[in-house]
C-alpha cells in the first residue's frame, strides 16, 4: 500500500488536513508539537469509474484504491539537530513512499506561525534543509561505516562510496538528494538509506475559505514560492483543509450545494490524492462482479503478469492470459458477453502494458 507522510511547519494544517483525509479525530489544536505521535490512516482513493463498476456488476460491495497517510509532528528550524523532537519525527517519515509537505498559504493573526511572518517559500526551505541536513547526517554515517571495507578494497564498498559523496556534495550545495545527479545504478546502491530528500515531494497550500490567501493578494509572496516549487521539479495543489474537515460532517448527498454555496468548485482531497498518484506514476486497473469490485493500484507501465501480482502472487508465477476492457466500454456494452460479441473484450499476453482503467480478468495455470 502506498505510504505518504504529511510533513511541515506547526500550525500550517498538517492534522487538519490528515482529519480531512481519514475523517480520523486526531489533535488539531493550535499551538506547536500538538501531534505527538505519527498518527496513520487508511484513505479509499475517490473514484467515479469504481462506483459505476459497482452498479454495473451489482456487486455487494465496492474496494477502492488505498493510501496510508501518516500524520507526523511539525517540523521546526533545526529539527535535524534535534529542535521540536524533530529527530523522532523524521525517523518516522524515512518509512513513508512519498512526501506530502502542507504550507500554509493565508494570512490570519490570530493563528500562530512558529517563524512569526507568513512567506511561504521560506517555509519550504526550512523544511527542505532539516530534511537535508538528516540525509547529509545519515550518509555520514554510512561512509564512516564502510571506510574499513574500502581499505580492504571491497569493489562494492568502493562504488557505494562514489555515490555517497556525490550525495555529500549534493548536500553541500544545497540540493535534495533527488537532484544531486546520481545514476539509476547508484540509487540503487543508496537505497538502502532510504534518503528523506530522495522521496518525491507534493506540496499542499492550504487556503482558508474567507481568508486573506496569498495566492489573491498579489504581493510576490506566491510566486515566490511557485518558483520555488517548479525549481525543486514538483508541483503543487491547493486544498482549504479546514473546510475539507467541516465537510466530513455534512451528508454526502448535500456537500456539492455547500460547496456551491461556499465557492469551492472542486473536491481539493480528490485533486490531491490524484496529483500524489500522477507524482508517483501510479494507476488503477478494475476487476468487478457480483461479489465485488475493486480498483488496484500499479505503476505506469506494468506488464500483465506484473499487475496480477497486485490481487495474488499466482499471477505472476503461473499467468497464462488476461481477458482485458476499458471501463466504459464495458458499461457501454451493457455485459460481458454483449462486449464479446462486439469484439471489444481482447485477449492479452504477458507482454501487454495495463492502461489506466483496464478491468481485467486474469486466467492463470
């Protein structure tokens, strides 16, 4: 299951906007270092085909793609020293896949800001450098721990140490470890470290609904931090985790006319989970019938066998075929064996690519 870690400065809306994920009721107060421990939850990812499918099959129930979101305490100016227990929390986000780093975007005196003036862009860097200064710590580590092993004359050590200080100087120069130029192969080797700054990173900019929002006052401050972002090769979304939150607790049926009413056109949770997915180059393949149907996650440009290997390890050992159709022509054929007749249900090796919204049938030995 995919894991994202929801890091920033105290007070910018990590929790918030977590609770508005998970609709989990964890601390949300407004004073630093309120979230003590990471707190996890486990979000289905919004989809329209899936519920279609569902209705289709009549199925008795319906699964959709999952993302564990772990809630991590705010990270202040010397974390990686040790500042704000920021040593205990960052450990805690080396076990997540990706990084979702909130930054407030609003101006609002009467919610505190740890650095006491609001500059967005500022706030990317603190949190940028802590993260970088425990990477630049961790490969210390390491190279001091594999120096006995390059006087041996380990080749391996040798090479895992050409790709250490190429992250040293990285560091030095005060680049992530994603931009400090290393080969896929050196990666690998480094892997192992599992590198803070090596995580791709999706920047939330929180809004506040009413508020005096950066983004609308026009005095530099957001572009200063769009090309900040665009710099570092990100992006970003936008999200008002506040009003997310307090539309949790409105019946489903009614949230599009609050959100009419309020002006907030489209789902900022449903936006942010699928730029997470886009980051990370993830999709979704549908298998459905009367029981259920679900949506699976796999990587861009995963084979058949591969993506099999999603629902059971069997198909990827003993696959023989896969029975595949896009979502909406199977709805369109109105059944399975309406799509047969048409020709529109196709057959396919273990060298097929599975496309976003594939539902597939999966025959193995």
């Amino acid at each position: 299951m995919l894991k994202i870690g929801i890091v920033g400065l105290p007070n910018v809306g990590k929790s918030t906007l977590f609770n508005a994920l998970t609709k989990a009721s964890v601390p949300a107060e407004n004073y630093p270092f309120c979230t003590i421990d990471p707190s996890v939850g486990i979000v289905g990812v919004p989809d329209e085909r899936l519920t279609a499918l569902a209705k289709f099959s009549e199925s008795k129930q319906a699964i959709p793609a999952a993302i564990e979101f772990v809630d991590i305490a705010g990270l202040v100016k010397g974390a990686a020293d040790g500042e704000g227990l920021g040593n205990q929390f960052l450990a805690n986000i080396r076990e997540t896949d990706a990084i979702l780093q909130v930054v407030r975007f609003f101006d609002d005196v009467n919610v505190h800001h740890v650095e006491g003036t609001i500059e967005p862009y500022k706030d990317i860097e603190i949190i940028n450098l802590e993260l970088a200064l425990a990477d630049a710590e961790q490969v210390r580590k390491r190279r001091d721990k594999i120096a006995s092993d390059i006087k041996r004359g380990s080749k391996e050590a040798v090479a895992e140490d050409a790709a250490l200080a190429k992250l040293a100087q990285g560091f030095a120069e005060g680049k992530l470890a994603l931009h400090a130029g290393l080969l896929d192969e050196e990666k690998g080797l480094v892997a192992s470290l599992n590198l803070l700054t090596m995580k791709p990173i999706l920047y939330a900019l929180n809004r506040k609904n009413g508020g005096h929002n950066i983004d609308e006052l026009a005095d530099g401050r957001a572009d200063r931090a769009y090309k900040l972002i665009d710099a570092l090769g990100s992006r970003y979304v936008f999200v008002d985790a506040a009003m997310e939150r307090e539309l949790n607790d409105v019946a489903e049926e009614d949230r599009a006319g609050f959100r009419q009413e309020l002006e907030i056109f489209e789902d900022g949770l449903s936006l942010l989970i699928r730029a997470a997915y886009d980051m990370l180059g993830l999709i979704s393949f549908f298998t459905t019938g009367h029981d259920e149907s679900r949506a699976w996650t796999i990587r861009r440009g995963s084979t058949a066998p591969v993506a099999g290997a999603a629902i059971h390890n069997d198909f990827l050992d003993k696959f023989i075929r896969a029975e595949v159709i896009e979502w909406r022509k199977l709805l369109d054929a109105g059944s399975y064996a309406a799509a047969r007749e048409k020709g529109l249900l196709r057959t396919e090796g273990k060298e097929y690519v599975v496309a976003d919204g594939d539902v597939i049938i999966f025959l193995h030995g």
